[in-house]
C-alpha cells in the first residue's frame, strides 16, 4: 500500500478517534448542563435565638418568631434589627413563642398570627401582630399551657380560618372531651371568635384525641390539614385531619383505631419528634407537587413524603435532609424549603429537571418578589450557557481538526501520485 493512502487511513482513524472523544465530551456536558434532582442547602440567617415559626408574606419577606418572645422579619433578603413586635412570654422547656402564620387576605389583613405562652406560664394565647408595628393584640386568650405537651402551630385553613394546635399538658382525659381545651386542633375565625359551623357546636374543637400536636401544614391542592403529632415513648405520627375526626389519643398510639377513630398516615416506632411541617407551593419542581415535608427535631432531618392520587396516604417516605442541628420550623419559601435550627433559618434549595416541564397545579401566590439570597437559582440559571458555549467550541475545533486532517490526506495523496 502506498505511503499515502496508510497515512490517509491513520488519519480517517484519528479522526474517528477524535469523534468518540468529543461525544464522550458532549456526553458529560450535558449531563453536567443539565439540572439534577440534587439540592443544596444555605444558610439565608444566622445567630438567631432558637427560631421556631416561619411564614412568608406574599412579596416574599420572611417573618419568623424567636421563642423568648420576638417576631422578626428578613426584608428584601436583609434580616431587620429591630423586632417587628415583642410578644410578653415565658420560654421554659416547650413554652415560648412557637408558630407564625400569615392570613390568605394579608393585604386587607395586614399582619402575622403568632403563639405564645403567658409569662406566667399558665395559658396560651394567639396574637395579631400588625405588619405596620404598632402594637400586637390578643386575640384567642385562656388556651391551656404546660412545659411539656404544649402544642403552639397555627394555620390558615383553605376556607380562611384560623386553625391551631394544642397538647394536653400531661392531662390525657383532655383530649378525648370535644368540650374540653387541651389535646385538639382548634378552628377560629381570624378574629378568634368560632365559626357557627364548627364541628362540635359552639367549641372551638375541630379535632381530637391527640396528645402534643406541633405542626400543622395545610395541602394547598386538597386544603386537608395535616398535623405532626408527639407520642409516648415513641409513637410519633403524622395525621391527616378531618373535621370532628378523633385520633386516638389516649386509647390507642400509633395504629390500631377501629370506627372509633383515625390511624395516623405515617407513625414511627422511635421516639423522632415530630415538628414542622410544609407543602410546596407553586414555585416549586412539578416533582415536588405530591409531597410534603415534615422536620423531626429529634432525629435532625426533614422528611419527603409522596402522596397517593387521593391525597390521602403516604406511599413513600424519604430522609431529604440530614441535619447537624435539631430541625423546628419549616415552610415552603422563594426558590425552597426553609427551616429553622436552634441558631439559624436554612433554605433548602431544589433545581428543576425535564420532568418538570408541566405547569403547577397550585394556585401561585399573590406577587412573590425575587427570592431570597437565591444564590443556587442564579448559578442553575448560568449552568446552561456555559455547557452551550463549551460545546460549541468543541463542535468548532472538532470541525477544524477534520479540515486539517482532510487539507494533509489531500496533500499528501498529492504528493505520492504516482502520475
Ligand atoms: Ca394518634
């Protein structure tokens, strides 16, 4: 074979070399440009004391409670110095400032709904904490308090009212008497009267039969409330509440109810401790649609919990976060899930994926502002980009080396041609 043409083959050979190596490059770019299913997690506040309640008002600003009695607000990204309220409390063992919520109609309601513990130690009270600063106002009074078993998480229900959870104090006949305070989710109006319609009559009961419910999350595609819930010595659950429903408590922890009451959707054998709970909202991944979060303080991780079609059951319960620190607060935000730990508030950020294409089923919220210190959306958005102009200059020295190559087997086909 002439010189030529075995160099014309060793060429044609580079070149096929050189083309499963820039596939394999393209190959990785992708793979690299294209946004997982992995999160990341970054601090959005720290040096915090012990915050507990978060809740977002619609442009985006996160108001949080600290449990020894300050509601504070990070604005514009930026937490404020100054306190939005300094609520009167006693913060011993559960006591303290606890839950936060934000009325669906902030705008002709402008405040935040918080609980807190009298100083004395002895009853609960919701207060309503205007946005504007001027001074907090009790509106819910005489709920029982105790150190332990002391409840404290409030949500607007789908329908506007005002739901709140309380534990029994270590008083278990409490929770089973719908008459009786203690060892409930209560249903109030905003302005802390009862509905007429209330499923007990003229009790702020809606439902019973739990022991030390802490968080309260309300699923904004069915508008069932869903509840953590604090067992003996194990026992810790997660419920589903429906009105006038009876969960057990104190006959039966964990599963077992027959018609006489409800089984907890998730219970787990050891002692977790159960406390924020939140479902995503409409800036969330369409992935992200069928589940929920709940932190476990003891255990120091969140939860992903995947629904049914109904809604109703779980039928996967995942670890996304394993924490240093005990987890307590959590509440779907701009660009993730926040959370809180004994010294900070934490964003949990998620990229988006090709699966999650399809619009969101959940109605947005009213003008969201840009998110929060949302450091992970800006490089997600940069990522792509850069793969494109990467690839492209591969593409570009890939095309180049095949005309070289192409210019030199010419050339040197040429130069042996035996005419
Ligand atoms: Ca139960």
């Amino acid at each position: 074979m002439v010189p030529a043409l075995v160099e014309a083959r060793r060429a044609k050979a580079t070149t096929a070399r050189a083309f499963v190596r820039v596939a394999a490059a393209i190959w990785l770019i992708q793979a690299w440009a294209q946004p997982s299913l992995a999160q990341s997690t970054t601090t959005v506040a720290s040096d915090l004391a012990f915050p507990v309640g978060l809740a977002f008002l619609p442009n985006g600003d996160l108001v949080f409670s600290e449990k020894q009695g300050t509601v504070r607000i990070i604005e514009d990204g930026v937490l404020r110095a100054q306190p939005l309220a300094v609520i009167p409390t006693v913060s011993a063992s559960e006591t303290g400032l606890l839950d936060v919520a934000v009325p669906h109609d902030v705008q002709g309601d402008p405040a935040v709904y918080a609980f807190a513990t009298e100083p004395n130690g002895l009853t609960n009270t919701v207060w309503r904490v205007p946005l504007d600063g001027s001074g907090p106002m009790r509106i819910i009074e005489d709920l029982p308090a105790g150190t332990y078993h002391n409840g404290g998480g409030l949500a607007f229900g789908a329908d506007g009212d005002l739901y709140v959870t309380n534990g029994e104090q270590h008083e278990t006949d409490r929770a089973q008497d719908p008459e009786a305070l203690g060892g409930k989710v209560y249903r109030y109006e905003a302005d802390g009267s009862v509905p007429a319609d209330n499923p007990f009559g003229e009790v702020p009961t809606y439902a019973l039969g739990l022991r030390n419910p802490f968080g309260i999350a309300i699923d904004p595609l069915s508008g069932d409330i869903w509840v953590t819930e604090n067992g003996p010595s194990g026992d810790d659950e997660v419920n589903r509440i429906v009105a006038q429903g009876n969960y057990g408590w104190p006959e039966v922890v964990g599963s077992g109810c027959d018609e006489e009451c409800i089984d907890p959707v998730l219970s787990y054998g050891s002692t977790i401790v159960p406390t924020g709970i939140a479902f995503p909202a409409s800036d969330a991944p369409r992935r992200l649609e069928d589940v929920f979060f709940f932190a476990a303080y003891g255990e120091a991780t969140v939860h992903q919990v995947t629904l049914n079609d109904a809604r109703t059951e779980a039928v996967a319960d995942d670890i996304l976060l394993r924490s240093k620190e005990p987890v307590i607060g959590l509440e779907w935000g701009p660009g993730g899930l926040y959370l809180s730990t004994p010294s900070s508030i934490k964003k949990i950020a998620f990229r988006k994926n090709s699966s999650d294409q399809p619009e969101s089923r959940i109605d947005p919220r009213p003008s969201l502002s840009p998110p929060i210190g949302d450091d992970e959306a800006e490089r997600e958005a940069a990522g792509r980009p850069w793969g494109l102009l990467i690839l492209g200059i591969l593409i570009g020295g890939l095309i180049a080396m095949r005309v070289r190559l192409n210019e030199q087997t010419r050339k040197d086909l040429a130069g042996d041609d035996p005419s």
